[in-house]
C-alpha cells in the first residue's frame, strides 16, 4: 500500500491516506487496456474509488508485448 504520514482526527485513531495495491493493479489494467485501444501509452489513470473519491495513478512502465498485449505498472 502506497501510503502517507497518518493524518490526526482528534482524540481517534491516526488515519492512513493513499491506495491499496487492488487500486494500483486496477490502475494497471486500466492503463494497458487504453494503450491497445487509445491514442497511444497514457502517463497516468483516473480510478474511481467505492466512496466516490477520484484519484489519478501515475503509470511506471508500460509496454506493448504484441499485437493484442500490453504489461503495465
């Protein structure tokens, strides 16, 4: 998980910010899927998070492995 330093809520437990790694694979997929089907190799991703919340994931490493294939990170 991809985290930052934990944000203080008062007399609470500290809350974590950041995503998941489910949220980084999904970053992933997305990211490979619009190189085989966009205008070419995006540097980053918009996920939709279950709370509604939009973040945009930077892409690493993407790289077309055929004509019907892509890894991403």
């Amino acid at each position: 998980m991809t985290t930052t330093p934990p944000k203080k809520s008062g007399n609470k437990k500290q809350l974590r910010s950041g995503f998941t790694t489910g949220a980084a694979a999904a970053a992933a997929a997305k990211g490979a899927l619009l190189s085989l089907c966009g205008d070419g190799p995006p540097t980053d991703v918009e996920i939709i998070f279950l709370t509604g919340e939009k973040r945009r994931i930077a892409i690493h490493r993407l790289e077309r492995t055929g004509a019907v294939e892509a890894v991403c990170s």
